[in-house]
C-alpha cells in the first residue's frame, strides 16, 4: 500500500491488489477492498490479473480498476 499527500494535503491510501482467478480468491479480495473502503473511503485501487479467468469480469463489475495479462 502507498500513501501520497494529495492536492489539498490530504493523504491517499493507493492500493493493488492480486488474487488468483477463481470466487475463493477474488471474494476476499472484494472483502478486503470493502473494508479499506469503509475506514479510508478516498482510497484508490488497481486489481492486477489475467485476462481469461472470471476475475476479469468480477471485478470490472465492481467499477475497481483492472489491469490484466495473459
């Protein structure tokens, strides 16, 4: 996790978060997110992962930045 002081001197938390492609590792990771959410709601995230695996489609859903490859 990174923290930056922002335009209006405030700090940011930026987040990536990885997960394997399957519902028993992407839910924990929405979890998690969620939760840093609740607690630092001007948190920003980047969710790195595969192209062809559901994490794909979970995630984008979710409107959570996703960089992917094959």
């Amino acid at each position: 996790m990174l923290w930056y002081n922002g335009k209006k001197g405030v700090n940011k938390m930026r987040v990536v978060i990885s997960a394997g492609g399957t519902g028993g590792h992407i839910y924990p990771a929405l979890a998690i997110i969620n939760k840093i959410k609740e607690q630092e709601p001007s948190s920003e995230f980047l969710y790195i992962g595969t192209l062809d695996r559901m994490e794909k489609d979970i995630i984008t859903s979710k409107n959570i930045p996703y960089l992917g490859w094959k």
